[in-house]
C-alpha cells in the first residue's frame, strides 16, 4: 500500500548529458521502486542492502523498459531526508527522465517542491537550519574557496558551537532559577561574576563571527579592489593590465572613465572582483560629478585600495586628496609611469606603507602589486557563516549578551539579567532553526533547486 508522502523529482544537472538522477522520498518510496524498476538478477529494489547501486531495467509507466540503468536505496532514517530514499541513475535523455518521473506519479509519488528534499532532512533533524542553508551555499558556490567554506559549514562548523553556546546559556538560566525558587536548599549560589565571564566569551564569540561574515562576500563575488586616483594617472590602463585585455576605455583625456568598471580576476585561485573609478576631482559636467561620488563609495567599500599617481608629474591637491582618502583604508600606493622621468614622490612614499613603482604601459612592476593583493587577501582557511539571516540573528545575540553581562556586573535586578540572556539563546537558537517562523523557513528551500 504507498502512502501519499512520496515526493519525487529530477536531481541531476541539464539534460541531455552523461546520467540523469531521479529522486523519491517518504514512506512508500521502495515500493514506488519496486513498481518501476525491474533488478536484473536477484531481489526486488525494496529487498536490496542499504547504498548498494542494483542494475536493471527502468519500466515506463506502461510497464514496458525504457532504459537500462541503476538503482539504489537509502533506509530510513540513515538518509538525506532521514526518511526512505530511492534513486534512480537513468541516462542522461530528457524523454527517459520524463518517463520515469511519469512511472514515479503514476504510483503514487508527487513532484517535489523546491528544496523539499532538504526541508524534509531539517524537519526530521538530519541538520539545522544553518547547516541546511550550507547546502544553498554549495549549490550556488562560484569558488573553491566558496564551495570548501560551505562543505564546511554544513558539516556543522559553527553550528555545532553555537549550539553549545546556547545550552551553556540556557543552563546558566536554569540554574538562576533553581536559585531563586529553592534557595533554602542545597543548591550551589550563583555567582553573577562567573556567569558574566562566561557570557562575555560567548559573546566575544558572536562578536568574530559577524566580523567574518562581514567579510564572507569576497569568498563567492572576489575580493574586492578598488583602483582610486586623480584623472588620467593611468587607472584604466592599470585596470586592463591587471584584467589581461582592454576593459577599460584609455584615452589621454581627462574624465574618460565616467562610472565604476568591474572585472573578476583569479590569482593563485583567489578571486578578485577589480574596480576601475572615475578619476577623483573636481568634475566638470553631471555626470563626471555623479561617476566621482561613485568612486568615493567604491574605495569606501573596497577589502582593498589601490592609489594611483602619476609619478612623471608633481604631486598636487588632487592627489593628496587621494592620500587622505586612503587613510583608514588597506592600501598601497603605485607611483606609475616608470618608464617616463620622475618627480618627486615623498609625500606618497610617506603616507602609505606599501609603494610600488610600475608602468602601466610596459607592464612593469605589476607582479610585486599583484603579490601584495595575495598577501592581503582574507586567510583561505577560515570558516564565515555568509547569510544574512544568521549574520543579523548573530548581532543581535551578542548584544543581548552584552547587556546581560552589564546587568550581572552591575548588580541590577535579576530580571534585567534574565530577560537578556533569555533573548540571547532564543536568537541563537534561531540561527539553527528552533521556533523559526514557518514563511522563513519556507524562504529559505524556495530559493533551493527543485530536487535538492
Ligand atoms: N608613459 C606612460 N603612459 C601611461 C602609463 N599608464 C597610462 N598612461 C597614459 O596616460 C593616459 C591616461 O591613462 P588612463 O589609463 O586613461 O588614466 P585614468 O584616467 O587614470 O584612467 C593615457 O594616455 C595612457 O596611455 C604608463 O605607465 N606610462
Ligand atoms: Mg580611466
């Protein structure tokens, strides 16, 4: 008898190609199987041991073959979903996979939503909301780095913490309460001095966390570099050097480059996402003023900033503009224009740490500036949580936590302590998915593929 919880869909990539993958999953999905796919020698698929791939025939829902293929099954609850699993590795044709989802309905499957399959594997606690949003995160990965940071977050790299934060907490909350409730027995006291240095570690823990995550997006989009100087000190040109062809429009005009040119590049697989501006001055039509402003926020939100002189021309206020603009900022300065005579560049060389004499025209130089992008680039072997949701709960939990510990150290009342470290561990117990509210959680598998 097949229930009605089978979910069936297509799991694999675009078709036509090498092998198709059709997924089920529920109560009943071995019989559906059974129904559709014929063993060649020995059991039936619903007999057959646990992750062993069985040849044979896959039946149309007329019963008659349609190809020759694999099959294999996952038992509950030692499966994606945690529940029964079947998949069928058809060849890669269009009409067959079609085919076999037809058989897959006609026996009672349904199609699959996006991200059930997943949802289905957090709802029966195979992972936690965060881990389960790693998933995501590796479907969509751009990157090696992107695609290790994710493999990692899914096998629970800061959920796991997390989750020990948050029973320390509700521990700690527990025993406040023992206290108050039962305080003629023989309960160990509280000790609010304790409890605040406990809480301050956590809380210093949030606190790096989104810092990380601030930093996360240079793992998928590159990291960013933006190229800042005054008009026609070679910034283009540097760009396309740096892009390896002609991105950028070079003219000996000033104010050619109007707004902000992007280009991704790898180095040492790393990815860079490369940021030509407008030369920074006093504009002289609307829409120079309006690429200027650009620029401004380009450097503001750049990882990195590359300055730009000219080092055949005297320093002027349009460049020291350009060095106080660098001042808060992870920067190097590149004194371009080797080949042609030089002036005098002390006041460059004294404001940033970091000088690199290039041309621009004959490429020297560039190597040293392009070593110093991989050097400053973030450290490959940390692990960022890279969604918002989590990154905004994060935040939020650690201020509670800060305002919990002020409370314990300043002695306050014990309901300013409670109500904070309650907040606390209710929000970090929703970065792993405890009394999440239902549209969030089906937010987050829609933006899944179907099948996975
Ligand atoms: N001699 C020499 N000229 C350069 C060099 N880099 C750029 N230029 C020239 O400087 C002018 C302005 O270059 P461009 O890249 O458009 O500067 P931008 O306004 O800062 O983007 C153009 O005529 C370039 O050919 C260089 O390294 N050496
Ligand atoms: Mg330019």
């Amino acid at each position: 008898m097949i229930k009605s919880g089978v979910i069936a869909a297509y799991s694999g990539g675009k078709l036509p190609g090498a092998i198709g993958i059709v997924r089920m999953s529920g109560e009943g999905a071995f019989d559906i199987l059974d129904g559709m796919f014929r063993p060649t020698r020995g059991k039936k698929m619903s007999e057959s041991r646990h992750g062993q791939m069985v040849y044979g025939e896959l039946l149309a829902s007329d019963g008659q073959p349609i190809d020759i293929c694999l099959a294999c099954i996952y038992r509950a609850p030692h499966s994606y979903t945690g529940e029964d699993m079947a998949e069928v590795f058809t060849h890669g044709s269009e009409a067959i996979v079609s085919a076999a989802l037809r058989a897959a309905f006609s026996l009672g499957a349904r199609p699959a939503e996006a991200g059930e399959f997943t949802k289905r594997g957090f709802m029966n606690g195979k992972m936690d909301l965060a881990e389960a949003e790693a998933v995501a995160d590796l479907i969509y990965a751009q990157t090696e780095q992107g695609a290790k940071n994710a493999a990692a977050l899914l096998k629970g790299h800061h959920s796991k913490p997390l989750a020990a934060m948050r029973e320390r907490i509700l521990e700690l909350i527990a025993h406040f309460y023992a206290v108050c409730d039962y305080s003629d027995e023989d309960i160990e006291p509280f000790e609010y001095i304790q409890a605040s240095a406990t809480i301050s570690k956590d809380a210093d823990a949030l606190e790096e966390l989104y810092r990380g995550y601030l930093r996360s997006a240079s793992i998928n989009e590159g990291i960013s570099v933006a190229v800042v100087g005054k008009p026609n000190v070679g910034k283009s040109s540097l760009f396309n050097r740096l892009a390896g062809f002609e991105r950028a429009i070079v003219t000996d005009e000033a104010g050619t480059t109007r707004d902000v040119v992007g280009h991704r590049i790898s180095l040492d697989g790393k990815l860079f996402s490369l940021m030509d501006t407008a030369g920074i001055r006093e504009g002289t039509s609307l829409a120079e003023n309006m690429g200027i402003d650009r620029s401004f926020e380009a450097a503001e939100d750049a990882s990195l900033v590359v300055a730009v002189f000219d080092g055949s021309r005297q320093l002027d206020d349009e460049d020291r503009a350009i060095i106080e603009l660098c001042k808060n900022k992870l920067s190097a300065a590149v004194i371009n224009k080797s080949d042609l005579k030089g002036c005098d560049m002390a006041a460059v060389r004294e404001s940033f740490g970091t000088v690199f004499e290039i041309s621009a025209k004959n490429g020297e130089g560039i190597e040293a500036l392009t070593g110093w992008m991989l050097e400053n680039a973030p450290d490959e072997g940390e692990i960022l949580i890279t969604g918002q949701r989590q990154a905004a709960l994060i935040k939020d939990a650690a201020e509670a936590l800060r305002q919990a510990q002020e409370s314990a150290m300043l002695g306050l009342t014990a309901d300013a302590f409670l109500l904070d470290a309650e907040r606390a561990a209710r929000l970090i117990g929703q970065v792993l998915g405890f009394d999440v509210d239902i549209d969030i959680t089906q937010g987050i598998f829609s933006r899944f593929c179907v099948g996975k």
